[in-house]
C-alpha cells in the first residue's frame, strides 16, 4: 500500500509507537500546563501497558466470557497495549472486543450472531468507549461528542471521527456488523469506533458485503443453536495519520471465523462441509481484495505467518466441535 494524500504513514513495527512529546513554549514554561501533564501521563501508561480502568475494561473477558465459544477467547493474537472490552449499551453486555491502545485499533470483535433480515440500522450516532478515558467513567459507550468537544484525553485513547477525514479512501468497516444482529439495540451498540477498522471504501461495500450476507444467510438457514463468530484484523505497520501525529495502524488483512456446534446436517451438499465451523480473510486493498474461504485451521495457519500473532494462535476452543446427536441436527 502506497502513501496517498499525506494521511498515510508507513512504520516500520505493526502498529505506530505513539510519542511522548508534550508541546513546550520557547519560555521553557508548559502550554496548558494541567492538560499537558494529564496527556504524558496518561500516553505513559498506554505505552507501559499499566491499567487505566476496571468494571467492562480488564486483563480478562470475564464479564463477557458469553460471547466466547465454550467461555474461552481466542489466543495468540498480539499486541503493544491490550485492552480487553466488555461492549455494553443501555446497561447490557452486547459482545466483545481485543483493543490495542498503542494502535487505536479493535483487533478483534467476539460476539453471537441472531437470525436477521440483513437490514443496516440507520442513523444511529457513532459512539466511543469511556472507560479507555478515565476509570471514573460508566461501563456504558458514549454518543461521540462534537469534534470542537472532544476531550484530548478521549483523543488519546482511541480513534475519533476526525481521524478518517483526510483518509479519503477509508470508511469505517465494523467487526460486529449490525447485519448480524437483530434486535435495534444489539444493532445500535456496534456503533462505536471501538468496533471499527479502517478499510478501503471499495473492498469494504464489495466482497467484504458479500462475504458478510453470505454468511448472514447461511447462517440463518442452517445453523440451530447459538452461533459465535470472531471478525478480526493483522497489522504490518501502516498508519493513518492526522497532522504529524500516527494515530491509528490500518489492516493489512480482514479475517473472520464461525462456530455453530448445533447445525442441520441435511444442508445442501456445498455448504455441508462448512460446519460446525469455517472462516475466511481478504486483503484490505484496492486491487486483490476478494475473500478466501477457508477451513478454520487453514486460518489459523494463514494467521501464524503474520508478525502480529504467534504460535498459539487458536480462534475457538478446541477448534469447534459439533454437538449433533443425530442425524438431521434438528
């Protein structure tokens, strides 16, 4: 991927180390000196990886293990600051998300697919994450305020509208897509940029769509039981940026996997094969950007080449196992 228009940076790490200067008058004195201090304190602890806040944000998921196949998260999946999202909206855990701090970007959304018409909800105001900010804050996301309102500190821990604005060729491609849910307020909460990745404009509106109703409707007409899905990213060191500043890494790949244990196994012969489980990915660009189905362990292959994952790296316990008793899975 070239750098286009200025927003694009290319790092030579997986994701962007974000730096620690605070701006100083030629007086040796601190401009805004109460806010100058908050940030460097507060980009010191994102880059030592110390902890900012409890209550849905922890070292563990285990406020919202549900959203996970057999209670258990995928391992392998690195990264520079990892916190680990318990997603929740008006006062209900609706999935989860692996979010790096260091790169302002969700490296992968955990939750359970319902049964749904496909419809997109519209209007719903984009939201962002509290609890990044300030432990003080509600376990509850927020409607983003206006960008002339926005809270440095806010700025400083996660990716903000005004990022994709000179990123022309990037829209804002959810992990949790509201086409997978079905209920206006599961729909609603997949709405905040903690959920979102940059993703090329027309990859983004044309196999990746397809890929996602595609699955949406095989999932609807096949699978009886709950159904899991992981939709993740890997990262190879490009970065949008905003003025001089990095400020959020951009996926090299997409990739995303199903677990449905209970299925009809009188499903048509081309789509038999792909349960209980399967997965695919795509690279995010312009050009070559179609969608590879995979078996899931072919995945997870395909996942340990990459500079930010490791060895380890498995999406669902024991690799997803059918619970079909008998012979219709009914």
């Amino acid at each position: 991927m070239e750098k286009r228009d200025g927003a694009l940076h290319m790092m030579d790490g997986g994701c962007p180390t974000f730096g620690l200067s605070v701006r100083i008058d030629t007086d040796g004195t601190f401009s805004h000196t109460l806010m100058a201090l908050k940030i460097l304190i507060f980009r010191i602890l994102v880059l030592t990886g110390m902890h900012l806040a409890d209550g849905s944000i922890s070292d563990s998921f285990k406020e919202c293990s549900q959203f996970f196949y057999m209670h258990t998260a995928p391992t392998g999946i690195r990264g520079g600051n990892l916190k680990r999202i318990c997603q929740r909206y008006g006062d209900k855990l609706r999935y989860a998300t692996l979010y790096d701090s260091s790169c302002r970007l969700a490296l992968y959304s955990a939750y359970t697919f319902k049964k749904s018409d496909g419809q997109k909800r519209m209007d719903t105001p984009w939201m962002y994450e509290p609890q990044l900010v300030s432990p003080d804050e509600s376990g509850n996301m927020k409607v983003l305020p206006s960008s002339g309102e926005i809270d440095q500190l806010l700025e400083e821990s996660q990716a903000v509208l005004a990022d994709y604005v000179d990123a022309v060729e990037f829209a804002r491609g959810p992990l949790n897509p509201d086409q997978h849910q079905a209920d206006n307020q599961d729909k609603a909460a997949t709405y905040t940029l903690t959920n979102v990745v940059p993703q090329i404009t027309e990859f983004l509106e044309g196999p990746w769509a397809t890929y996602i109703d595609m699955v949406r409707q095989r999932l609807n007409n096949f699978c009886r039981g709950t159904v899991y899905v992981v939709t993740g990213v890997t990262v190879s060191g490009m970065t949008i940026r905003r003025g001089k500043e990095d400020r959020m890494a951009v996926p090299k790949y997409l990739w995303s996997a199903y677990c449905c244990p209970r299925f009809d196994r009188n499903s048509p012969y081309e789509v038999r094969f792909m349960f209980p489980t399967y997965a695919a990915y795509a690279l995010n660009e312009k050009v070559g950007h179609s969608v590879t189905e995979v078996p899931l362990k072919a995945l997870e292959t395909f996942l340990k080449t990459k500079t930010d994952m490791d060895k380890t790296v498995s999406i669902f316990f024991k690799g997803c196992l059918s619970e079909n008793t008998h012979a219709s899975g009914k």
